[in-house]
C-alpha cells in the first residue's frame, strides 16, 4: 500500500486507535485478532500508511465493528496528498 499520507489514512487511522482503546487492546493485541504484523497496525493508525479494503474488514471484524464506522463521511478529496499533488503540478 502506498506510504504517502493524507488526510484519510490519518483520519481512519486515528478512528482505528479510537475503537482499539475503547475496547482495551494494544496495538500487538490487535494485530493478533486481525491477523496483521503489529508494525502495519502502527503505520495505519498513525496515518503514515493507507490500508486495504480487506485489511480493513480484517480489523473491523477483530474489533466487533463495521467497516464503514471507520470510513464514515471520508471523501475522494480525503485522499489527496500535499506531496503527490506537488508532484502531480511539477510534472504538468
């Protein structure tokens, strides 16, 4: 998955940390349930990295919750990032 942030991955990522907390878990606790290395759980949950469709659903089932509670009111916008456009404007 790319490694380039935006404001979705941070804004799933902090949704993510949110409901592992609420529930008492560490991150190495987590990446047991959901079957995904603690080091992946990180980068999503502080932004750095976007997950996939199934690695969301893989942690949405391992905290007992629906997936669309973690993309609620992201939009296409959400996934811009302030590098990627630079580069998409230097290269025109």
């Amino acid at each position: 998955m790319p490694r380039t942030p935006s404001a979705a991955a941070a804004l799933i990522g902090s949704r993510i940390a949110e409901e592992r907390k609420s529930k008492g878990l560490t991150q190495d606790q987590l990446a047991v349930l959901s079957g995904i290395d603690s080091s992946n759980i990180r980068s999503y949950e502080s932004g750095r990295s976007m997950l996939s469709i199934l690695t969301l659903i893989r942690i949405s089932e391992a905290l007992h919750a629906t997936p669309g509670s973690f993309i609620d009111e992201v939009s296409s916008a959400d996934f811009t990032s302030p590098v990627a456009d630079a580069r998409r404007r230097s290269a025109g």
